[in-house]
C-alpha cells in the first residue's frame, strides 16, 4: 500500500518518456541515437553545472557568507 504513489509516479514518467521519445522520432525526425542524446543532456548539464556553481560558490566572499547570494538568486 505505500509503494502505490511510487508506482504512480513511475508509470507516468515512463508514459512521458516514451510519449515524447516518440515525437521525437516522428515529428522531428530524430534517430534512435539522437533520442538519447536529448535525454541524456539534461543530467550531463546538471552534472557539470553543479560543479561550476560549486568552485563559482567556494570562491566567492560576501558579507551573509559564501553561499547566501546563490540561494537568494536561486
């Protein structure tokens, strides 16, 4: 009974990715490879993107701390 909302959860991400893997393919006309590509440049931005802000907030001095003006921009 409490794994329902992560099944949930699971079924309509898989029905997104599938649905826009289709478009994808169909509409723009992207190969099988190129799909990929598009799904795997979301995590591979963020991994680098954490990163950056990472060294950009350990070298930053402000007077409310290192972090502060990061969180307040968001």
């Amino acid at each position: 009974m409490l794994a329902l909302p992560a099944t949930a959860m699971g079924f309509a991400l898989s029905v997104q990715i599938s649905a826009l893997s289709w478009l994808l393919s169909t509409k723009y006309g992207l190969s099988i490879e190129e799909v990929g590509l598009v799904w795997a440049a979301g995590p591979i931005a963020g991994i680098f993107g954490q990163v950056i802000f990472g060294v950009l907030s350990d070298n930053t001095w402000f007077w409310g701390g290192r972090r502060r003006p990061f969180i307040i921009l968001g």
